[in-house]
C-alpha cells in the first residue's frame, strides 16, 4: 500500500509541474513566421542556417511541455509551406534516423498505394531536400545517418514491394547494374531480386534488365 500511495503522490507532482510548465503556450504567429522563413531560405545555405538557428534558439528558450506544442505548430506551418519545407522542418526537430525512416515509409506507401499521378522527381523531392539541408549545415554525419535510414526502411519490405519501390524512382539499367553488384556477394538474394522484377516490370523493360544481367543471375 505504501508503494502505490507513494506512486501516486509522485504522478500528482509530476502532473502538477507539467501543468505549471505548460501555462504559457507557444507563440502560433512566430510558428508560422519562422516556417515561412524556412521556406524562403532553402536556395540559400548560409540563409538555412541561420534559420535553423532562429528555431533552434526559439524552441530552446522553452520547457519541456512548451518545446512539443512549439514542434506541433512547427511541423504544421511547414507542411502547409510544402513539401520541402516540411522535409527540412523534420530535420531540424528531429534526429536523422528518425527522419529518415518517417521520409522513406512516407515515400514506399505513396508508390505502393498507387499514386501514379507522381513523377520520380517529385518522390524524391523531400528526401533530397533534406539531404540539402543537412549538407548545408554541415552535418554530412547525420546525412549519412538519414542515408542508412532511408534505405533500412526498403530493406524490411517484402522483395517484390521493394522492386516496386526501385522501378518507380529508378532506370532499369541502374537497377540492371546494382542486381550484377549483388550477385558477387548475394547471388541468392539477387536471383530474388530478378524474380520480382519479372512481376513488376513489363516485358520490354524486363528483357531490357535481362541483356544486362545475363551471366550474373538465374533468368
């Protein structure tokens, strides 16, 4: 009985001063000034990284309670930014592997679920811009963070999603050289590789993959 009375004595402090950190709520207006300033500063690294700062020092002047609805209202005004500015907002409040993750999951599901009505270039248009925005900044560490992020998430997909994923952001003669690339360490992997790619690609273009991998895997 004593641990319980003890437990819930700490959960009504620790509930108390959440309360009392967050009385004062974030400044909505400055949220949306500085997601705009983002926007308006993706061309211009020296810009960005000014930015980031102004974010960076915004939020850090906050408690804990205040810094998450801060981050709320930040990705909010990003997103109705764009895109891009959303992509980069995520790499400001968040680590890389995280972003990186949420980034590629966000771009499997729209080229799983269908859009077809999306260019590559669009696709990939939140990943590069975060990959600008950390380079810009200098943080080429958690690029490569995000890099690995990124394509961990493909990797745990079932192989004929992730052939799906590749055939739609990449050339078949790209993808022809990273199967022969494959084969000298995983030639079984590759062979399923090839497999797939034989339900998701039409036949020109498969036997297009097929010429050039001819010698390397199983067709």
């Amino acid at each position: 009985m004593r641990q319980i009375l003890t437990l819930m004595v700490a959960a009504t402090s620790l509930l108390a001063w959440a309360t009392s950190c967050g009385s004062g709520k974030p400044d909505t207006a400055e949220a949306a000034c500085l997601a705009e300033r983002l926007e308006c500063s993706l061309a211009e690294g020296d810009s960005l990284v000014a930015t980031v700062g102004a974010i960076e020092e915004w939020i850090g002047a906050m408690d804990v309670v205040q810094a998450v609805e801060a981050r709320r209202l930040l990705m909010k005004r990003s997103g109705e930014c764009g895109i891009r500015t959303r992509a980069v907002m995520m790499t400001v409040l968040n680590n890389a592997y995280w972003t990186g993750w949420e980034l590629s999951k966000e771009c499997c599901d729209s080229i799983l679920g269908g859009s077809a009505d999306l260019t590559k270039a669009e696709l990939l248009e939140p990943m590069q811009a975060a990959r600008l925005a950390y380079l810009a900044r200098g943080r080429r560490g958690e690029c490569a963070r995000f890099d690995l992020a990124f394509q961990d998430y493909i990797d745990r997909l079932p192989i004929v999603q992730q052939m799906r994923v590749y055939a739609r952001v990449s050339s078949v003669e790209r993808i022809a050289e990273a199967i022969n690339d494959l084969s000298q360490n995983d030639p079984v992997r590759a062979n399923e590789a090839v497999a797939a790619l034989r339900q998701v690609l039409g036949k020109d273009e498969f036997d297009e993959l097929a010429n050039i991998v001819k010698g390397y895997v199983e067709i």
